[in-house]
C-alpha cells in the first residue's frame, strides 16, 4: 500500500457519480483484496456532479485510507472525470475500471500482459471470444451497435472500446489530453487515437457482472451519445 508521501506504481481510476449506496462497500472491499497484491498503488475516485452523498463518503474514506485520492468535477461528465483522473495519475500503470465491478482478476492479468515491452495498452474486451457479458440485453446490443459503427466509421481494429482498461501512463496521457469528445465516448476517442498512434495493443476477455443499474439510463444518454459520436468522427477523420 501506498501512504500520501509515495509514489505509487500503480493508478487506479474509477469515476464515480450518485454511488453513496454502494460507494462505501465498494472501496472497503476493493482495499482489502488489494491488500494481497505486491505493489504500491493509489485509488483515484473521479467524482463527477454527484447530487447524493458521494462526496461526504468519498472524503470519509479519504480520511479512513491514506492512498485514496478523491478528485472532483462540476457537472455530471463520465468522460470528462476519467480524463482528469487519467491525466492526474500518479503511477507508471493507469487502471480503468467501474465502481460497480471493481474487478482485480482484470487487474491481474492486465498487469500480466504489460510486462510484454511491447505491450501498451490493454482493453477489457466485453464482446470477444471468453468475454461474459452479464449486462441486460438492450446493453449488450448497445455495446454491439457502438463499436460496429466505430469500426465502420472510424477503422476501430479492436472489438471494444467501453470499461476496463489498463496502460502504461506516459505514452497515453498525452493521448488522453489531445482528446476531444468527453462524456460516454471518451474512452472510444482515447482506444482509438492510442491505436492510431501506434501503441501496442491488446484485449483480454472480461467478465461483466454490475452491482446495480446504471446511475444513467440507456434512453436518457442516447443523444448525448449520438451528439458525441458525430463529434467524434469529425474529430477523428476531419480535424485528426
């Protein structure tokens, strides 16, 4: 473990918006069962515009766990907290992952696949051969539809782009601060520009099983999705 004077070789970032009623567990357990792993980290919370009590339960586990970092933003913006989260990591190795999964067998076999040198950036693939994606149905096809249009639009080589992720933090930030779209598609724009920036790059399958449904229905984040994703094509083919 990490206390606030060390430099932590591994980050972990996850966003967080309206989590008070599992916030609390979610992190005790996840530090207990980091506790057996053999290096340093720090666990960044990227609170986004949170209209609960996240914030007061995210300060009291500051307070509880000194390699807790609680990172905040205004307005209620996934993408625009991952960014910031990402671009104020600490460690050598950025994880990506949800408060709802919380998932350290992807952390370990992430972390395996990058002691590969050529290895950069490793995406949790929800749709690959071995991946099981637990997730309502009407998700699923979303994630589907998603990253077919990606890969039709965009020239994605992967088969996801949404969710766990991990990567080496010095070839990445830079990506990350060159992206442009925020909210649910920054994850695509960062998977996509670190593909065309030549990183190495590889995807193991995930297993996706949430605690509880998203904190954002499906129907209300539609035409944000949409609006991004005309924005991020022109971002991508047009602008570069």
């Amino acid at each position: 473990m990490a206390d606030s004077d060390t430099v932590p070789s591994i980050s972990i970032v996850i966003p967080v918006y309206n989590e008070e009623a599992i916030l609390r567990a979610a992190v005790v357990d996840l530090v207990d069962r980091l506790s057996a792993f053999p290096w340093s980290y720090e666990l960044v919370l990227a609170e986004n515009g949170s209209t609960d009590r996240t914030v007061e339960v995210a300060a009291e586990l500051g307070a509880r766990f000194d390699q807790l970092v609680c990172r905040r933003t205004e307005e209620p913006n996934y993408g625009k907290a991952l960014r910031e989260g990402i671009l104020h990591a600490r460690g050598d190795i950025v994880l990506c992952d949800e408060i709802d999964l919380c998932d350290t067998d992807f952390y370990e076999r992430a972390l395996a696949a990058l002691q590969d040198p050529s290895v950069d950036f490793v995406v949790g693939s929800k749709v690959m051969e071995g991946a099981l994606d637990e997730r309502p149905l009407f998700r699923r096809l979303g994630t589907i539809v998603i990253n077919r249009v990606l890969r039709a639009t965009l020239g994605l080589k992967g088969s996801d782009t949404h969710g766990l992720k991990a990567f080496r933090t010095e070839p990445v930030q830079p990506i990350a601060r060159a992206c442009l779209v925020d909210r649910d598609l920054f994850a695509s724009e960062l998977v996509i520009r670190a593909e065309r920036a030549g990183l190495g790059m590889r995807e193991i399958p995930v297993r996706v099983l949430e605690k509880r449904p998203p904190t954002i229905g499906l129907v209300r984040r539609l035409p944000n999705v949409l609006k991004s994703l005309v924005k991020l094509v022109i971002t991508i083919r047009i602008k570069k």
